[in-house]
C-alpha cells in the first residue's frame, strides 16, 4: 500500500504531540509530515520544536517564518479596514489562521502531501478557519480532523499525558496547566481555568505580556507612529520592518498596561466564549490609526470605513479570508488608505493609549475655517440655505399636519 503522507499543523503542544503518533496509528500507511509556522510566538515555543516533532513519530518538521507575510499581508490591512470584532477584540488568533494554513498548504504541495490535518477542536472557531483555507488553497486535498473522528478518544488532558507516557514520548506538558494560550507577535489569548466563568475577575496570573494597570508607571509617556498609506512604518522617527515595529511598540506599551480586555464573545459556531486578550502594540497603531482617519478622511468615506470594518471583522474571524467579498473589501479600503499619511502621537497611561496630536500632508481641516475668523471660503451667511433644504422634508411634513400644504 502506498505511504499517505499527511501535512500536520504542528504547534508542538500537547494536543499536536499527540496527533503525531494518532495520525501514524489510526490511518494506514500514514507518514506525518509537521509544519510549524513562525507567526511571532517566540522562543520558548519554538526551541527544540523539530526535535520534539521528530520524537514523536513525525517524518520532517518543517518550520517556516510567516512573520514578515503576517504583518504586511494579513495584519496591517486588517486594521486599515477598522476591522474589530464585537467593538473590542483586535482579532489576534483569527488573523493569524489564514497565513498559518496557506503556509501549511505550500509545504504540503512541496513534500508531496495528499491530505492537510489540524488540532483543533470540535467546538472551536478554529477548525473553521482552518478547513475554509484548506478549501480554497488546496481543493484537492483530504482534510483529517482528529478531534471530530470517531477514533480519537483522548478527550482530556489527563487522558493524552497519559497517551504519550504508554509511548515513551517526551513532553514539557503537565497536568497543573490552568490556561490555553495564542501567543504570535499580534496578541496572547487567554482561555480556560478561572476565566470560563464570568462571573470571576480575569486572574492575576492569566496575564503574560502587558502591566496591570494599577500598578504602571504614575508618569504617562508619549510615542509617535508613522504611517504610509495607513500602514505603520515608524515609530518616534525611527523605521521599522512590519514584526519589528509590533514588537517595539509592544515593548514600549506593555508596561503601560495598554491593551488588555476581557470579553464574551460570538464564537462563530454558535455558542459563547469568554478570553483575555492582550495586544499592546496594536492597540497603539489602531488608536493612531483612527486619529489620522479623524483628520484625512471625509465624513462619507469615513462613515463607510466604519461599516466596511464590521463586515470585514466577521469575514476575518470567521475564517472567510481566501473569498472574493474579502478581496474585494480590501480593494476598497486600500484605496481609502491611500491618503493615510502622516503622525500621530499617543499618550500611554494606566491602561489608556490616547491619540494626543496628529499632522498629515492629507489634512482636511482648516483652523481658519472653523474658527470665527476665515469668512473666504466659507461664510457663515451660506449655511442658512443649506439648513432650508437639509429641513425641507420635515418642514413639509410638518405643514401637511397643519393641513397648510397640499
């Protein structure tokens, strides 16, 4: 029988350990190709992670850095949209997804794979954005979810220790863990434990990344960001690389205790989730952002924006990337970004980054205009006709009442 080679997403947790050998038991003549996609997570994630796969059983282990495509391509347009899920999640696990499955997808088509597999979860989102990737990258292949197979039975954390023990399988895993965790270079989630009832205050311990803001510096501190055609590319006149501007505002603005929230949210499948989240930079960029928005755009393609970031929210976390109405939502965008340059100073302080000061070669505001002043352009006299037929339908209206108009 001929060897099925299989495309893992690998991530060299406990459940992704265990898919390894699952995969190499449950399905003939299976050759488990892991793919590890550098999104940012960071060393303590990634050290030791072809090893680690190795022993478990895997064949190659293959890890590719994403982080440059992350940031430029999936990040970085996704908040020139305003996209914000629900009014407040940054979207830190929902856009990493696609970049991660199209980068699982290349090395598939490269070593030969015939099917793409994943770890995720029968209740998650994630399984969602995974296999709508898997659907328009790679068509043509199977797509293996152990967690809905009749086969896997290891429901529990106990239950998988336990299954790589009886295989003499190593793993840094333990059964005190309390949190799931997302770490990459835009945000970590926080799941699990203490946090799934709402009723309890997010946990001291659950926060990595980011000060509680009680106890942040008493003294505020300011950063500029740079923006070109809505992307971010210096921060206090200094330029950066897409991961590496992320990164030094995160440094910049953790200690700030910026960007923390604490959400129930939709999860795409039908039920309720509640997550921590932590996304200081991009809090930062996303505050400038709408600052420079303030001063450059006009009030309709304004207002549009607005709209166009709710739909493009829910496209991005519900895994709908790879679509035409996607493409065609960042097309429009992108066009309305083409006059987003310029700085924007934010303050950081406990908790709060508020945008402070903005300048843009783009400006549309006139500080004659809209001070007693400067009668050139516009004159105050102008306004009384524009209210006339502004009011028109009401004034009619109300006359009908009257029987005063027919």
């Amino acid at each position: 029988m001929a060897t099925k080679r299989i495309a893992l997403a690998y991530s060299g947790g406990l459940d992704t350990s265990c898919i390894v050998p699952w995969l190499r038991e449950n399905i003939p003549n299976a050759e488990v190709i892991c793919v590890v996609g550098d999104v940012g997570q960071g060393a303590d994630e990634l050290t030791g992670v072809e090893k680690k796969a190795k022993d478990s059983g895997a064949a190659e282990c293959h890890v590719v850095d994403l982080k440059h495509e992350f940031t430029d391509e999936f990040v970085f347009p996704t908040m020139i949209t305003g996209a914000v899920y629900e009014g407040r999640y940054l979207l830190g696990t929902a856009i990493a997804r696609p970049v991660l499955a199209r980068g699982q997808v290349n090395v598939a088509k490269k070593t030969g794979c015939t099917a793409l597999a994943h770890g995720c979860t029968g209740k998650g989102n994630d399984q969602v954005r995974f296999e709508s990737a898997y659907a328009a990258l790679a068509p043509e292949m199977e797509i293996i979810a152990p967690w809905r197979m009749d086969a896997w039975k290891l429901s529990g954390r106990m239950a998988m220790l336990e299954y790589l023990k009886e295989r003499n399988i190593p793993t840094t895993a333990s059964a005190t863990k309390i949190y799931s965790r997302d770490r990459n270079l835009w945000h970590i989630s926080h799941e699990g434990g203490a946090i799934e009832d709402p009723w309890n205050a997010p946990p001291a311990d659950a926060w990595m990344l980011t000060a509680d803001p009680a106890t942040a510096p008493n003294v505020a501190k300011d950063v500029t960001v740079g923006f070109v055609k809505g992307r971010p590319v210096t921060v206090n006149g200094r330029n950066f690389s897409g991961p590496d501007l992320v990164l030094r505002l995160n440094e910049i603005a953790a200690p700030h205790g910026v960007g923390r929230i604490d959400l129930v949210e939709n999860r795409r499948v039908g039920m309720k989730s509640r997550g921590l989240y932590e996304t200081p930079g991009g809090t930062v960029i996303v505050e400038a952002l709408r600052a420079l928005e303030e001063l450059v755009l006009d009030r309709e393609t304004r207002h549009y924006r607005e709209h166009l970031g709710l739909t493009f929210a829910e496209l991005v976390y519900d895994g709908r990337w790879f679509t035409p109405l996607r493409e065609a939502l960042w097309t429009c965008a992108e066009r309305m970004a083409e006059h987003l340059d310029g700085d924007v100073t934010v303050r950081l302080f406990k908790g709060h980054a508020t945008p402070v000061k903005r300048r843009s070669p783009h400006s549309l505001y006139a500080e004659k205009m809209v001070s007693f002043e400067g009668e050139e352009i516009y004159s105050q006299k102008d306004a009384g006709g524009f209210i006339k037929l502004l009011s028109l339908p009401e004034k009619i209206r109300a006359l009908k009442n009257k029987g005063q108009a027919t």
